[in-house]
C-alpha cells in the first residue's frame, strides 16, 4: 500500500468513525397526521396568546396572514392579513415575503422580521412591530442583509438566549446569488432586540433548505432542515443537528422526517411544542409533484425515542440502582420497566423528568435472573417504547483480601485469604512460585454466593514448608481471575 | 569415524556418565514438590529461543542463550554479540531482564558477561499487627561470567560463576555464590543422517541461601538432553537451493533434575529457513513442550534474523491455571570472526 492510499485508507477509517461518534444520539422521529392543517401556506412562527396559538404562514409569497388553534391541529384562519407587500411601498418596495419571525418586545408588543425581495432583487431582512400581534406597522431600515445586496437571504429563525440577546439562524446563499443548492446556514446576534445585528457565521453547510430551530429544556438547540438527497435538488427529507452552545452543531443520524420524492416535496418546515408539551409537531409545507401550491401537513414525535441508560449493567446485589436513561419524548411522569421472559417485571421507582432528554429513577434488581432485560418505556397516554437487552442483570467482580500476606510459618505465621464472591461457582486458589510452578491448592470447591476465609500456612501440596520467597496466589472464581502477593520468610 | 574422534567420544561418554550420576546424587526429588527451593529467580529462563522449545537447551549450541542452559553451548560464540531479553511474569506487575554480551576474542576461550534483574513490583503489606505499608516485594540481581571451550574435537565444555543478591519485601536480604558446568559432544554421523549432539549440565551449585533465620537450598539443577539437526533441501539443484534458501529441522529433548522436585521432561521442535523475504536472513517457528510431574507447560515461539540482527519472542502456557508468559528478546553480533 502506497502512502497516498494509506492516507485515504486512515482518512476514511476516520471519518467513518468520527462520524459514528458523532451521530450517536438517538434524535426522535416524527409520524405524519392525517388531514391538511392549512392550504396554500407556508408556516412561520407561533405565538401562544394564553391557551390560543396563533400561527403566521405566508400566502403566495405575498402576505403574511394568522390562523389560530387550540389544539395545534384543527386551525382557524383569521380574516385580512398581518403583513403584505403591498403595505411595505417605501424605499424598500417587495416583490415578495419569504420569511418571517417574530420576537417578543421586553416592554410590551412583538418585533416581526421578515425577509422581503425588493423589486430590484435585492434580499432585506427587514421588520415591523404590534402591540397584539394582529396589526403591524413596518419600522424603517433595513435590520438585515448580505455585503451584497442581491445575495439571498431568507427562512428566518429567532432563539432567546439566557442573557437576553438574540439570535437569528438564515439561510443566505453561500456564494452570493440565489441558487437553492448553495443555501447554507447562518446565524446572527442582536442586543437590541432585533434591531441591529452582528454576523456570527456558518452553521450548516449548504445545501440546507427552510428549517425550524427549537430550544430543549436542558438549553440545547436543535436546528430541523429540509435537504435533498443525493443527487436531487427538491427537498424530500427532514435533517436534524444539535448544539450545546448554538453555533456548533453535530448531525444527528438518519432522518425525523422523510417523503417519497416522486409524489412531492417540502417547501417550508415549523417544529413547535405540542400541546401536553412533551412531543414536537412539525408543520411541513408539502407541493404534490406538479402543484406550485404547499399545503400545510402535520408530523408528531409519537413514542418515547431511547438513546441510552446508564449503568446498562445492573447488579442482582443492588436493592436500588440509580438510572438515568437519555432520549426524548417523555411525558411529565413515564414509567420504566424491566420485562424478561419467565421473569416478574421490574418496574422503576422515583421516575423524575429532568429535562426533555433525561429521566431518572430507580431499580431494584435484587436477586432478579442474571441476564439481559428489555427496557419498556411508557408515556402518560400509553405511548411506550421497548428496547431489548437495554440492560442486564449480573453480579459483581469477586473479590480477595490476604491479611498477613508476609509471615513466618516457622513461627506460627500464616495467610487469611478473604474471598468474596457474588454468584455460586467453583473457586480455586492456588499458590505459584514466581517462575508459575504450582506449590499448594488451598482451595477448589464449589461456594455459594458470600465471603469465607481460608489459610495458607506456607506449606505445599505435600505438607512440607517453602522456602523463603515471593509466591503468588491466583484465584479463580465467579468473576474472580487475580493474581497477589504473599511473602514467606522463615 | 576417525581413531581420534572415537577417542575424544569415548572420553566424552565416561565425562557424562560422572556428570549424570553427581547430578542424580545431588538433586535427587526427596519429595517431588516445588516451592522448596528458594532463589526462585535464579531459574528463569533467559533465552527467548530456547524457551520456545520448552527450554530444551542441555545440547544445543544456543550462542549467548546457551548462559542459562549450558555454559558449554557458548562455543558457538563466533562474534562478540550482545543479548537482551525481557519477561512481563504472568502477574502482570513483575519483570525480568537480562543483558548478556560474549566475545570469542580470548582464543581459545568464548567468555560470556551477564547481567539480569527480577522486579516483581509493589506489595500493599496487610499484617494483622496493624503494619499498613506499601513495600518492593522482590528485587534481585544477577551477575554472571562464563567460560567455554573446546579441549577436544567434537566437545566443548564450559562454566559460570554466578554473584547473585536476593532483596525481599525490603526486608530480608541475602547475597550468594553459584556455579553453572556442562558439556556438549558433536556425535559425528554420516552428513545424511544429520547432526547430533548430547549434553550434560549442572546449573545452580551453591551453597543454602539464608533470608531471616532458616537456610533453604537454592534450585541445583542436572540435566542431559540430546539435540537432532538436519537441513532439508527444497529443491534437489544446489544453486537453486542455494538461492531459495534451506529449511532446517531441529528436535531436542532434555531429562532434568531440579533439587526437590521431580524429574522433568522438555521436547522442543524448530523449523526455520533461511533467506526468507528476501530480506531476512531466516526465520523460525517453534514448538515446545515440558512436563514436571503432573505439571505441564506448552511453549511457542518465533524469531526472525536479519542483518546482524535478531528478534525473538516466546509465549508460554504456564502449568494449571498460572496463566501466560510473554518474552522477547534481541540479540546483535558485531566486529570480526576469531
């Protein structure tokens, strides 16, 4: 093998396994629901108005217009629109709406941005304020846009952070025109409330189509996109990639959501909470091959999505064991258990949700059949997930203690081998000169589960005193394979 | 077979019955155990090939290895050569290593000069009068210096002397003096049956070794062994052959006898071949097997050579369920041929 394949050879072996570490975490997929939620739109944002949601879709790239809901599945839409370009004629006169956000003012009212096409095809972020989210008066200036005007600049995206300021994820055409194939994503800080804002960098690479971002309970980010596969230019799939901090992302693997390409594509994508809370619902704009209208379509995270538990390894000596289990989609009080053939269920106790990816509880496998179990995860509606061989039940590591383990057997000295172990089998302990040549079986008997002690008083097989010397006792047993120490001087 | 070849075997057969009957006298098993011998370490095995074949090395010619075996094998010492073997014993926490270098330039005597430690790591001292404290649990020295030669032809014979000091739990301490002898008779046969060689040797003489109030017996060792060798053709045109390099078989077996203990039986098995690769002058896999009483150890080894080089290694399953050695050595040769 020449160097230059043992670089790609490496190289590859890599990024194979780089990206396997990377891709670990077992993101929820999301199940299609019947019915069309909205027609000929393209969903924005969500604003909850007390037990009412209000959604803001786009309408033929022209107006911004409401529905609202109190089930985020049944949507009534409200008359006139909130935003449309023809009530944006100023300096700035659109062609088009493309985006919008809204975020809400610290004293009173909202900030919508919106990203306009002007009639000279330059690409604005620009905004408009309500004090109840129904009537909008556009602001002046423009908050956003590339170095180059003419560089596309669209789905936008708002997240609070915890010290106030904002952040705005974008797409914007990586190489400054308009080309879906070069839509990369961005993101952007204000401290003013939408205002100004600082460019931070790319997210995502292109090609990366309309996405939601949406912020877990434990401060985590996940950012949802549509994007193409391979050698295809329409969108057909939802993406997935989180981030700790907001600007670094790890894909997530395989795809939350996914169509089949030769009925149609997706246009536009909104994740937001549902109403128990505890599950995400996607709106997907969906174009039936040869429609140039999206209708609205609804997708749910269902069951309960497993990641890992930790300890998997469970002890039949343990009365309690602590757990926690990584995942998502859990309701506010889940239960756990463990189920095994011929075997009683083992149901947790204390179930705690820490955060919309971790619970935590309690087992107790004392004395329960060694082996693996399947972990049964259920949600408050009955929605439940079950995981073979998630855990398993063993023993500990059995272990030696030698107290004297330096004597005198001419002078009454000898060794008190302590020997615990945790499963019944045959132990056998035996002494080894330092070259490996057997000198003295002390023991090898079947022993129950428990601690014993037995004695080496320096003697051999046949009865007679070793010489001075370093000897090693092995021990052998259930989960006991060690080798220690004993000094006889005489 | 020569009027003086057959002297020189006559004397050789009367000089191993001797040394067989001394050694049978001196270390006859009493009880046929081991552990009652101390100065373990002195019986540890520092040739990488030899061990591959079961430490079967009485009889063979083994270079700088031949020091562990029979001073009388350093005859074969062509070059002044340098050895280095190290163990990781089958506790995981002790170590063993040797240094041998032997020359040919005192004509027409070989000398060998070694050095080799034993550090069997940190003992945690438990004593039930309270003592708590973490201690070295052995450490041992060895030095040795050996002299081989050839009064006759077809026998070679040799000796060591051995300065060792014993180092236990930082505690009892002893020093000690220990001779090594032996001889090997080439037994001239017809080229088509091979080469065959006997030998003899008594390792360890010396006196008890005391390390707190008893003197013990340290592990005097006698052993014959025979060796067998024969190269095998691979290709009935000479050049040809030549070329494509010679596959030579080696078996060996030793009868030994270690103070205290029973009697001890070693078979090893060679096949190496020269001018493997291209580039390695042989190579060479090994099989071996001892038994010691009821207990049995199993040995296997290779070793490739290349240059004035060599690398060794050896894995050895240990009697009952002891576990596994691992060994490695290398060796260099360097300057002229005496």
């Amino acid at each position: 093998m020449n160097k230059k394949r043992k670089f790609w050879f490496f190289f590859l072996l890599l990024t194979t396994y780089s990206s396997l570490l990377t891709s670990s975490w077992a993101a929820p997929n999301f199940t299609q629901e019947t019915a069309i939620r909205l027609s000929s739109a393209s969903a924005q944002t969500i604003l909850e108005f007390g037990s009412t949601f209000r959604m803001y879709f786009i309408r033929d790239n022209a107006q911004i217009r409401t529905s609202t809901s109190t089930d985020g599945l049944n949507w009534s839409e409200e008359p006139g629109f909130r935003l449309s370009t023809s009530t944006i004629l100023n300096t700035l006169d659109a062609s088009s709406i493309t985006a919008c956000a809204i975020l809400p003012l610290d004293t009173t009212g909202y900030r919508m941005l919106y990203t306009a096409l002007s009639s000279t095809n330059s690409y604005h972020v620009l905004s408009a304020t309500s004090t109840d989210g129904l009537g909008w008066a556009k602001e002046s200036g423009v908050r956003f846009q590339a170095s180059t005007s003419t560089t596309f600049i669209g789905s936008i995206r708002l997240q609070e952070l915890s010290d106030g300021r904002w952040r705005m994820y974008y797409l914007q055409d990586s190489t400054g025109g308009n080309n879906p194939q070069n839509y990369e994503l961005r993101s952007a800080l204000s401290t003013n409330e939408g205002v100004t804002w600082s460019t931070e960098g790319k997210r995502i690479s292109a090609p990366v189509g309309p996405f939601s971002a949406i912020t877990l309970t434990n401060a985590k980010t996940r950012l949802l996109y549509l994007a193409p596969l391979a050698n295809q230019t329409t969108y057909s799939q939802v993406l997935s990639q989180t981030s700790s901090d907001g600007t670094t992302f790890t894909p997530e693997s395989s795809a939350r959501l996914s169509t089949d390409s030769t009925k149609g594509s997706y246009a536009s994508l909104l994740v937001y909470r549902s109403t128990e809370n505890f599950r995400w619902r996607a709106y997907t704009g969906f174009t039936v091959n040869g429609s140039t209208t999206p209708n609205v379509y609804s997708d749910l995270t269902q069951t309960p999505s497993f990641d890992s538990i930790d300890p998997a390894r469970m002890y039949k000596t343990q009365n309690g064991t602590g757990f926690t289990i990584k995942g998502e989609v859990f309701s506010s009080t889940p239960t756990v258990r463990l189920t095994r053939a011929g075997a009683s269920d083992i149901a947790a106790t204390g179930i705690t949700r820490l955060d919309d990816q971790t619970i935590t509880g309690s087992l107790t496998t004392l004395n329960q059949p060694l082996g693996s179990w399947q972990l049964v995860i259920t949600n408050d509606d009955g929605q439940s997930t079950s995981v073979e061989g998630a855990v398993t039940i063993d023993f500990p590591s059995g272990d030696i203690q030698i107290t004297d383990n330096l004597f005198k057997p001419k002078e009454g000295g000898r060794a008190r081998i302590d020997v615990t172990i945790y499963n019944d089998s045959v132990v056998t302990l035996r002494i080894f000169t330092i070259n490996g040549m057997p000198v003295k079986t002390v023991l090898d008997e079947s022993k129950s589960a428990g601690t014993f002690s037995v004695f080496w008083n320096g003697d051999t097989d046949g009865g007679n005193t070793v010489a001075s010397g370093l000897y090693y006792l092995r021990s052998k047993g259930a989960k006991l394979n060690r080798v220690d120490k004993i000094i006889v001087v005489k | 077979m020569s009027r003086k070849s057959l002297v020189a075997l006559k004397k050789f057969i009367f000089l191993f019955l001797i040394t067989t009957y001394y050694s049978l006298l001196t270390t006859h098993a009493l009880c046929g155990e081991f552990g009652l011998t101390t100065a373990q370490f002195l019986r540890r095995d520092i040739g990488t090939r030899v061990l591959g074949l079961a430490g079967v090395g009485t009889a063979l010619s083994a270079q700088l290895e031949s020091l562990g075996y029979n001073p009388a094998g350093l005859t074969s010492v062509e070059k002044n050569s340098l050895m280095t073997n190290y163990i990781n014993g089958f506790s995981g926490s002790d170590n063993f290593g040797v240094i041998v270098f032997g020359t040919p330039a005192l004509a027409p005597f070989k000398t060998a000069l070694g050095v080799s430690y034993y550090d069997a790591g940190n003992i945690n001292l438990n004593l039930s009068n309270g003592i708590r404290e973490t201690r070295k649990a052995e450490q041992d020295l060895l030095t040795m210096g050996s002299l081989a030669f050839e009064p006759l032809p077809y026998l070679s014979l040799g000796a060591t002397l051995k300065y060792c000091h014993l180092d236990l739990a930082q505690e009892f301490k002893a020093n000690a003096t220990a001779f090594d002898g032996g001889a090997i008779m080439k037994v001239p046969l017809n080229q088509k049956l091979g080469h065959l060689s006997i030998g003899t040797s008594i390792l360890n003489i010396g006196q008890n070794i005391t390390l707190y109030r008893q003197a013990d017996p340290i592990p005097t060792k006698s052993s014959i062994g025979a060796v067998w060798q024969k190269e095998l053709g691979i290709h009935p045109d000479a050049d040809f052959e030549d070329e494509q390099g010679k596959y030579q078989l080696l078996l060996a077996g030793d009868y030994s006898q270690t103070k205290k203990e029973d009697a001890s039986y070693a078979y090893g098995f060679e096949l190496a071949k020269t001018k493997m690769l291209g580039f390695l002058n042989w190579a060479a896999l090994r099989l071996g097997y001892r038994i010691t009483g009821s207990a049995a150890s199993f040995h296997f080894g290779f070793g490739w050579g290349w240059s004035s080089s060599e690398l060794n290694y050896a894995l050895v399953k240990l009697p009952k369920d002891a576990g596994l050695e691992h060994h490695i050595s290398y060796g260099i040769k360097f300057g002229h041929t005496e």
